[in-house]
C-alpha cells in the first residue's frame, strides 16, 4: 500500500518561507525591469497591484497538516474528469491504468439528449457516463456521478461512495492515507434537471467536476481547508467554507480509495 504522510518540520518551514521570499524577489526584479517599458503610471501601478495580490497568496497558503503525493494526470477530453481522477487516485496507490481502459469500464449511456412530451430526457449518470465526453457540458455532453466510479475502483483496490460526507470525514480518510475523489463543479453549478426513459429524475448540476482530495489543513476534527488534485488545473487550496459550498450541489458524494 503506497501511504505517505507529510508532517510539517521546522526546516519545511523555513524551506517554504525561502521559497516565498525567493519569488517575491524574482517579481520584484521583473518589475524592475518592466516599469521603464511602462509609459502610463496607471498601468504600471496596475502590475504593482497584481504582484501584491499574488504575492499575499503565496504568503499566506497554509502549511498541510497531511498532504497525500497523488500525481498529477491531466484529463484527456473535455469531459474526462472523474476518468482522470480516478487514474490519479489509482496512480498513488501503484496502480497504472490509462484514461482511455477507465472509460470503457465506466461505461457510456446512449440515450440522446431529447425532449419528449415537452419533458427532457437524457442518460442515468448513475450507472455509466451520459453523453459525448468530447462534448459541450449540460448540451452534448454531462458525465458519470460516483457510483459507477466506486464500482470501477473496486476492480483495482478497495472503494466506499460517500454521500452527505463531512469536513471531519475527508479530514479522518486523509489522515489514514486514503485520497478522496469528490464531485463539485467548475463555474455557478446552475442545477440541471431531466429524466431517464424509464422515468428516473436525475438531479445534475452544470460543470461537473471532479477533483482528488488529498491534503487538509488544520486539525482532523476541524479542518480549515482541503488541498485538491484538479485534473485540469493541477494541485488547488480551497478553504473548507468554499469547498464545502461546491461539494454540497452534488449532495456531498464521494469515492474513498483505499
């Protein structure tokens, strides 16, 4: 079983406050640089503010209490998120696996996105991936919630799908080695709404999107933020109030990947 638990020293510390005062030197520096090539005082005042603002971000990134080394694995396709996801997870526990063999697993839903008797009708994304994964979100293309991902888990490793989970919850499964692939969504998370065409009401949101979560900050018991594996934007922070608001559109549902 591949478990890695990072516990902050007193020289990470030093390490990271190195590193921030390293880059806010090399931005000083290109400021610099730039502010001849920069007529407009307004303009130039305008980068000295963006440099600030980023700076401040780098500075004040929490040190994780656990932080899992899940690799990064871009998504193959628009809409491959909870395949790439699922690679990454896999990928830490020393299983390799391609993108393309998940999806098959997975399974995709046929069922045309349609309107019958003024009712629209799509597939089950609780059974396999509805629509193109090539596709436009919430028109040609949608994606798979965590059930048949659980499913799929269980061919490689040991799974548990988590619905209504916790703060405390993802907290305690990072703790003990176990990363987390959670359903939110990119964007407003604007509720969509159909039904299968055995009559099942399917509640969706536009953008789904799944990450690893695979790092807390804080305590167990009361986590201040997760750090997340974005399978398009690389590793992400988000503090517990803002990460929870995203999580709880799809009811809170996960994968665990033990």
């Amino acid at each position: 079983m591949s478990r890695q638990r990072i516990e902050p020293s007193k020289s990470e510390r030093w390490a990271r406050r190195f590193r921030v005062a390293s880059v806010a030197l090399v931005i000083s520096a290109v400021i610099a640089l730039a502010s001849p090539l920069v007529a407009d005082p307004g303009s130039r005042a305008g980068v000295v503010r963006r440099v600030r603002i980023a700076q401040t971000k780098i500075a004040t990134k929490p040190i994780a209490t656990v932080k899992l080394r899940v690799p990064f694995l871009r998504q193959a396709h628009a809409l491959s998120c909870e395949a790439a996801a699922l690679r990454m997870a896999l990928a830490y526990r020393g299983v390799e696996v391609t993108e393309s063999e998940l999806l098959k697993a997975i399974g995709f839903d046929p069922t045309p996105r349609r309107r019958i008797n003024g009712v629209l009708s799509w597939g089950d994304p609780d059974e396999a991936f509805v629509g193109d994964v090539d596709g436009v979100m919430g028109k040609t293309g949608y994606g798979v919630h965590a059930g048949p991902i659980g499913r799929v888990v269980g061919s490689y490793r040991r799974a548990e799908v988590i619905t209504n989970g916790t703060a405390a919850m993802l907290a305690e499964a990072i703790a003990n080695g176990n990363p987390v692939i959670a359903w939110g969504h990119l964007g407003s998370g604007r509720p969509l709404r159909w039904r299968t065409l055995g009559g099942k009401e399917i509640r969706a949101v536009d953008g789904e999107h799944t990450r690893v979560v695979i790092g807390y900050a804080g305590t167990r018991e009361q986590p201040t933020g997760f750090y997340a594996m974005d399978p398009i934007y690389g590793e992400q922070y988000w503090k517990t109030e803002k990460f929870m608001a995203n999580w709880e559109d799809l009811g809170r549902t996960g994968v665990v990947v033990y």
